[in-house]
C-alpha cells in the first residue's frame, strides 16, 4: 500500500555533524510492528522531525514482520504489545529469536493492563506509552535506547578500558567477589591503606579496618548484601606505619564484567574531614559555653533586653523582659515586634515610634520617645525608658536591633511625675482626694491663725449614671473632663477643685469673709453646668446638687467638714436637685436615718417585706375598670408603713433601685397570672420605670425572662416611663421602648406635662399612652391655664391616636370636666385608693367595680 511504501523508503538526515557522509553513515534501521495506521502516521511524522536519523519500515503483523527480519535485521524494533494476531509474551520470544542484537521497544496505551515489569524480564529494553510518541520524544528515547546499547557493548568488550579508568580515579575502588574477597584494587586504594601494588587482592575488603570497627561493619556489610541494598558506612583503617584513616566506604553490586557478579567498593579518606567535624564541635561547644554565660548574665541584670532580625521579628527575651512585658520567651519567639512590644504615647494614647525600626534604618542608637508606654500582654499598661541599638554582623551589615528597657517607675527622673500622678486624676488633671486632704488640712490652718473662713462644696452630678451606662463610658468621660473644666473656669486660683471619684467633685474655698461668699460661687457653678455640652453628635444637659460646709461653724477638721458637705449635698439632692444647700445640725439625724433605711431595705428584700398595692383605672365612657397601677409598699417593724417618697430616693442612691424594680416586675407578673388561673378576669397592670433602670441594656431581656417564667401574657403589662427619664438620652430610650414593645407590652409616659418632652421627641417614642400628671388635674376646675393645658393633652393624644388617663382625680367636678374634654380614663381617690392585693383581687369579679 501507498502508506507502506513510504514508511520502507523514507530515510531522514541525520542532525549530528556538518559531515554529510558521516550523517549517511549513522542512518539506523527502524522496524515498527503495528496492526493501526494512524498510528504508524504518528511514528513516522515523530521521526521525520530535525532531531531524527531513522529509516522506519512498518509491519501490520507479527507474521509479516517475521518475513522482514529474515531479509534484514534492524537496529531497533517497534512492537505494539496489543497487536490483535499474537499474546505479547510470544511475539516477544519469536523477536528475540529472530533478531537477539536488536533493540526491542514495546509500545502500549495508557489504559492497557500494567505488563511492564513482566515484558522487562522477557528481554525488552524500554517501554513507552503510545500517546508519548511525538516530534520531540520518541527519537530521543531511541537515541537513548542506541546509546545504551553501545555503552553495554563497550563494557563488555572493554575491560582493559575500563581498568585504565578506575586506576586513574582520585578515590579508592576496590572490585570484590560475592564473599567479598578482593579481586581488583586501584593505586588511590593503595594509597590510602598505605600498602604497594597489588594490594588485598586474595585478602577480605575488611582486613584493613580497625579491630574495634570490623565487627559492626561486617555484619552492616552482611546485612545490606541479603536484602540487596547499597551498603554505606564510614569507618578507621589501621595503616601498616600504624596510623589510623578515616574512610566512607561505599559497594554495590554488578553483574558481570570485571567481578563476575561481585561488588565494586568506593573508599575515600576522610580524616581531614572528620578532623573539621571534630573541631566544629569544639567550636561548637565554645560558643554554646559562650552562649549559656552569656545568658545568665543577662537573665541576672535589672534591665530588660530584647532582640530581633531585620524584619522586626523577636528572637530574644531575658527573664526581665519576659516579666515586663508579660511573654514568655517561647511564645514570643518569631513573633512580630508590634505583637510583643506594642508601644503607646501614655499621653494620646497614639501609637509610638518603632525604636528597634529606627535604630537599624538610621543605623544608631535612639532612645524611646517621652511618654512611652508598653501595652503588656494582658493590656496592662507599663510606663517604659531606655534606649534601642542596631546589631552588626562581622561585615558591619546591620542583622536586627536590641532594646533595653527598665520600668520607668524605678527611675529618679520619674520620681516628681510619681508624685504628681499620685495627687492628681488622671482623667480631668484636678487634683484626687489626697491633694485635697493636704490643701484643705492647710486651709483650715491658715483660716484658724488669720480668723477667716473656710467653705467645703461637695458636689454629685444629678443623673449621670444614666448617660454613662446608655451612651458609654467613653463619652461619660469626656463630659466629667468638660465638667472638670467648667468648675476650673468658676473657681479664683487659691482655690482648689478636686475630683472625688465617680461623679463627684469637691471645691476647696480657702478663704471667704462670710457664707453668702460661697452661696455665689455656688450659684455661679449651677449656672455653668447647666448650660448644654456638645460631645460628639450628642447634645447633652446635667445638672448638679451641692451640699456646702463651713469652717469653724459645721466642722473644725478635714474629715467632719467633708462629712458634713457629703450630708448637705444628700439633702439638697433629695429636695429637688439642681441646687444647694448649707449643712444644718439636723441633717445628721436625717443621715442617720437614711443610713438606717438603706440598711432595712436590703434587709427587706432579703425578707420578702416589700408587697404590692393595686389602684384601679376607670374607662370614664363605661364607667369600667380599665386597667390598674402597681405600687410598691414596705413595713418596716420600727418605723411602720414607709410612703415610697422616704425610701426610693435612698434605693436609686444606694443602688437598690433595680433590684426593687425587678421585684415589682416579677411580683405583679406573678399576682396577674395566678389570679388568671384561679378563673379572674384580669386587667392590664402598669409599672413604673425609673431612668436608671431604662438605661439597663438588659432590661428587655430580663423583662422577657420574666413573662416566660410566669406565663402572662405580655399585653396584660404595661411599662410607664417619666418624661425625664426619656430625655436623659433619647436615642438610647427610643432603642429600648422599641424592644419592649415588640414584646407586646403597652408603654405610657407617667407624668405628662412635668417635664420637657417635644413633639419631635414624642413621635419617635412607641408609646400608648399618656398620663396627665397630677399637679394639672388638681387646679384645673379653678385654673384656667391648667385646663387649657389639660384640653391640649388630651387633643394631642387624640390626634396621635393615644389613650389619655388623667391621674390624680378626686372630685366628680375633675371627672365631669375630663369627660367632657373625651379623656379617655381616670385615676384616683375619687374611685378607689390603693388597695391590698386580696381587696383588689374582689374587684375583679364579674360585678367587678359599679
């Protein structure tokens, strides 16, 4: 066939030299045994490219290829391992018979069964995937499969060649039989054992080996020859001058040739090189000495030290450092300097400059920057001194940085910013109580020796904890920092203004004349604070209660006078805040019995001595009880029945104010769902909130944690808030109303009136109800304002579809004017007064109120 004939004929140049003859002459035969012409294309195409000198001849079959060989006897033979006509096994015999000298290559697929290993030990010489057959491979593995067959042939008939070689080699080469006694040894072998031509021939390898090493290394020798491995090891010859080498012996095993089937033995003197090693580890051994002296040194040194490379990674602690900085050395190794020397300016509060950075950029030594503060492991904070230095290898490059640090605190030139530190806030700057105790000490020395007076201010923000809890305590300092400097701003230079912790503050007057001296900077301080403070996007107002002693009237040492400003500001606080008032006598006896109070209200909610009463609401169109307010009672076995007036002051004081608010809140839900149970119709009840307790955050979860526990349905709740609490911090009121109603609780604003709600605020508000307090019900029958203020709140209700409840009535001329105005409900003596849970609890029959 066509395809046939080309692949007979076609010859390719050869691209080995520029002799042409010569490229002629080294044209080799190819035979390829393939039943595919596509794939019989593929060889010829891959031959025909530049690298190839062949003459390819294809056969389809096994049979046909047979007939070729008898005529002439290729260099290499293509056999497809697949072909249809004959098992490989036997094509492979038949063409070894045929042609013993001639290079067979088996041909297969990807995808055939794995016959390597078996067609390698019926006498082919290569295998090769079918799909490798390309341009560039195929005549580079018949050129290798050539050279190997000629490299073969020059072994075998090239001994003496051979010999010429290993005898010129540098290393030492030993030819031995299977049992290991010697046949063959170069003059590099003899050189090293120190021993004349011909050497060891007739004598085992190991007779040259040090006594004491033979044992071992001829039993490894043993060992490696069964399991048909390369035997490696390194061991002493005794030379006959009596000097001990070093080798490293290396044998493997051959087939034919020179030992007929024995092991040729590398063996290289490697005294000078163990002679290094032996001295490296002296060196070694130096520097580690060096090094542990090194580190007790300075793990013994008051300084801290810390290294590290030039990316500003850490590589050394010493104990010092570890305990400044918080990291143990381990965990800090290899870990980024910022990570475990994170520095601060203890006055911005901004990140301070990188000293170890600076050293190696600017190649000297930099000391830390004033002010410099290290945020220690557990976020502590450790004011830090010193200096930072470039390391230097020994061609002067720059390789990493050391910082020594100390704490600051030790050192004498932080002594006098110690002792301004420990007199002053750090906060605001003023002066802290123990400032204040030797100023005032001093005053009241000065006021005995000149016969003047002394005037003591204790002042406490009114409300301040509500806009610290809900906006945060970030934006609460910044407003004591601005307080702070409002009181500065009020005060003559002699005096002092002191920070007592918290929200409260301490004005020192050192010298007035006469009382009416410190009632004018009283009320010049008033003034100041009250005026609004922009903090951010908040504008906020506060306000403050003063309480005001003097020296010699209400106290003639530090402690009695600041005592008795304390019981004054209380005071002026408990009648109305935003104001002040001088200390009298008698408001120690008040204080005593407020510290009582405080003591028996713990006690009574330890003791269950707290309850409920309940005031109905009227439907004023129906004439029906609408719903009820919840007010809380204690009886104290001393003083009796305590009105709410004497003891919520003392519990929002004291801290008690929200666990009392709990109790009420738990205790109503309770009452409203067991008289359910018992077959009741129940109404609607509401509870007070105080601001502390709308600034809770946590408020619409312990709500809800209580509804769960007691199973009431949540629209029998009803949660009423003042409108100063409201205003305190809107945003924060608005996010609270809107989780509480979407609890389903109904919401009202207690008080409507009394305070400073605008509109804007109200509509953000997601309110029910308004309760018109009751100072305008009172005088609204004789006061026309109070009424005409009444008609606006119940319009405004109206117009934002709010129920209106009037609290406080107690006529039926109030009633009849409420009526006619369309308010919604009533509160008050008029219909009932608060009533004990069980009378309150008949109320609720079906004849329940007439």
């Amino acid at each position: 066939m066509e395809l046939e004939t080309i692949l007979q004929t076609r010859s390719m140049p050869i691209i080995t030299s520029n002799n042409a003859e010569r490229r002629k002459d080294a044209i080799r035969h190819v035979l390829l045994i393939e039943d595919e012409p596509q794939q019989a294309r593929q060889v010829m195409a891959a031959l025909v490219s530049p690298l190839g000198r062949f003459r390819l001849e294809w056969r389809q079959s096994l049979g046909d290829a047979e007939a070729a060989l008898s005529q002439d006897i290729p260099d290499i033979i293509l056999l497809d391992l697949t072909l249809p006509d004959t098992f490989w096994a036997h094509a492979l015999d038949r063409l070894v018979a045929a042609a013993p000298h001639a290079i067979i290559i088996g041909l297969s697929d990807p995808q055939d069964p794995p016959i390597q290993h078996e067609v390698m030990q019926r006498g082919i010489h290569d295998f090769l995937f079918k799909c490798h057959l390309d341009g560039y491979w195929l005549p580079r593995a018949l050129e290798t499969a050539l050279g190997h067959k000629a490299t073969m042939a020059a072994l075998r008939h090239g001994d003496e060649r051979f010999r010429r070689m290993i005898d010129a080699s540098p290393i030492g080469t030993l030819v031995i039989d299977s049992q290991g006694y010697c046949l063959y040894s170069n003059p590099a072998y003899q050189r090293i054992t120190g021993q004349s031509a011909p050497y060891g021939v007739g004598d085992h390898w190991s007779l040259p080996i040090h006594p004491e090493d033979r044992p071992w290394l001829r039993q490894a020798w043993a060992r490696a020859k069964s399991h048909q491995q390369p035997f490696h090891a390194e061991a002493r010859m005794v030379r006959p001058d009596h000097r001990t080498v070093w080798v490293r012996i290396n044998s493997g095993t051959v087939q034919g040739g020179l030992c007929h089937e024995g092991e040729v033995q590398t063996v290289e003197d490697i005294t000078e090189q163990k002679a290094n090693d032996a001295r490296l580890r002296d060196t070694e051994a130096a520097l580690h000495a060096a090094a542990q002296w090194a580190q007790v040194t300075l793990n013994s040194i008051g300084d801290a030290v810390l290294t590290t490379d030039r990316d500003n990674r850490v590589t050394y602690l010493n104990r010092m450092a570890e305990r400044l900085t918080g990291w143990s050395s381990p965990d800090a190794i290899d870990k980024p300097l910022a990570q475990v020397f994170p520095l601060i300016n203890g006055q911005t509060l901004q990140g301070a400059t990188n000293p170890a950075q600076q050293a190696m950029e600017e190649n000297r030594t930099v000391g830390f920057t004033m002010n410099c503060v290290l945020i220690r492991q557990d976020g502590s904070q450790l004011e830090i001194e010193d200096s930072a230095a470039p390391i230097h290898d020994r061609n002067g490059r720059v390789t990493g940085a050391v910082i020594v640090f100390h704490d600051a605190c030790q050192s004498p030139t932080q002594s006098a910013k110690l002792a301004y530190q420990a007199q002053h806030d750090a906060l605001t700057g003023l002066p802290n109580r123990v400032l204040l105790s030797e100023r005032l000490t001093r005053a009241i020395g000065l006021a005995h020796r000149h016969q003047h007076q002394v005037a003591l201010m204790y002042l406490d923000l009114d409300a301040f904890k509500p806009i610290n809890d809900s906006l945060g305590h970030a934006l609460g300092d910044r407003l004591l920092q601005s307080v702070a400097s409002r009181l500065s701003d009020c005060i003559r230079d002699t005096d002092t203004v002191c920070r007592q912790g918290g929200d409260e503050f301490v004005v020192l007057l050192s010298e007035i004349e006469k009382p009416q001296d410190a009632a004018r900077i009283a009320e010049k301080i008033l003034g100041a604070l009250a005026e609004p403070y922009r903090i951010g996007n908040h504008e906020l107002r506060i306000t403050t209660s003063i309480g005001i002693s003097l020296y010699p009237d209400d106290g003639t040492d530090d402690n009695t006078l600041l005592h008795n400003a304390d019981t004054a500001m209380y005071h002026s606080k408990k009648s109305g805040r935003n104001h002040y008032q001088f200390f009298r006598a008698d408001m120690n006896a008040l204080m005593m019995q407020r510290s009582y109070i405080e003591a028996q209200l713990h006690r009574a909610l330890e003791e269950d001595a707290i309850f409920l009463d309940f005031q109905p609401r009227i439907d004023i169109a129906t004439g029906d009880m609408c719903s009820a307010e919840a007010l809380i009672r204690w009886r104290d076995p001393t003083l009796g029945l305590m009105p709410p007036p004497s003891f919520l002051p003392v519990a929002e004081a004291c801290g008690l104010i929200v666990p009392l608010g709990h109790w009420v809140l738990r205790e109503a839900c309770r009452r409203l769902q067991a008289w359910r149970e018992e077959g009741v119709d129940i109404v609607p009840i509401a509870v007070n909130m105080s601001a502390i307790e709308l600034s809770d955050k946590t408020l619409p979860t312990r709500i809800a944690d209580i509804l769960a526990e007691t199973g009431l349905d949540a629209r029998f709740l009803e949660l009423e808030v003042t409108e100063s609490s409201l205003m305190h911090h809107t945003n924060a009121s608005v996010s609270t109303l809107v989780e509480l109603n979407a609890l389903g609780l109904r919401i009202a604003i207690d008080d409507f009136g009394a305070g400073d709600t605008s509109l804007k605020h109200l509509k953000r508000f997601p309110i029910d109800a308004l309760n018109i307090a009751p100072c305008f019900v009172h005088d609204m029958t004789g006061n026309p304002d109070d009424a005409r203020f009444i008609k606006a709140i119940i319009t405004l209700g109206q117009n934002l579809s709010l129920n209106v409840i009037a609290k406080g009535v107690e006529t039926q001329a109030q009633l009849d004017h409420l009526t006619s105005q369309g308010c919604d409900g009533a509160q008050g003596f008029l219909f009932s007064r608060p009533l004990p849970a069980a009378d309150f609890q008949k109320l609720l029959s079906p004849a329940r109120y007439a």
